[in-house]
C-alpha cells in the first residue's frame, strides 16, 4: 500500500479562488487588504492540531489516496465530517488521520 504525502497532494491541487473582500467583517477586524497587508494568514482560524486528513480508495486494487482535509475537535467528529462531506463516490475504504501525526521520511 502506497500514501501520497500532503506536499504530493497539494502540488496537483488547482489554483484556490480568490475571493473578494466581505463587508461582513467583525466589529474591529480587519479584512481583506487590510489583513494581508499586514502579513496576517488568511486561513487564521485553522488549527493545525484540528486539520484531519481523509483518505480513501473506490476499489480494493487502488492504493489509499489523500481526496481531502476536515477541521474538528476530535477523531469522532472528523469521522462524521469526512463521511458527509466526501460522499460523492461509493467508497470501499475511508480513513482519517490528524495532520500533526505525519512523519516526514524524505524532506525537500
């Protein structure tokens, strides 16, 4: 059994959206221009010790491949997440695994 490492899975990821600034803004946050201008990350709210990485296979020949990532508090949660979300093809396996438990074996 093969595993693709998240730097494989992110370098055949397409190009993110950009997304237009919200009016929406919380009363004294800054947004849009403001907040990169200032270096902050536009994905702040993520913890990484709460990002879970999903995993599956359609069939029992292929390997399990990275198809996606979920935020939750617990393996639990992120179990429920992955299976609502990522239900577009009758998988044969699913499995998450908290992104902070990779092991980097080759480093760039």
């Amino acid at each position: 059994m093969s595993y693709l490492s998240e730097a494989d899975v992110l370098e055949d990821a397409p190009e993110p959206r950009k997304r237009r600034p919200s009016a929406r803004g919380k009363p004294g946050g800054k947004r849009g221009a403001a907040a990169v201008a200032e270096g902050t990350p536009t994905h702040a709210h993520i913890q990484p010790d709460r990002v879970w990485l999903v995993l599956a296979r359609r069939e029992y020949e292929e390997s399990l491949r990275q198809i996606g990532t979920v935020e939750a508090d617990d393996g639990e949660l992120a179990r429920v997440y992955a299976r609502s979300i990522y239900d577009e093809f009758a998988w044969i396996e699913m499995a998450v695994i908290p992104r902070d438990a990779l092991v980097t074996v080759i480093e760039s």
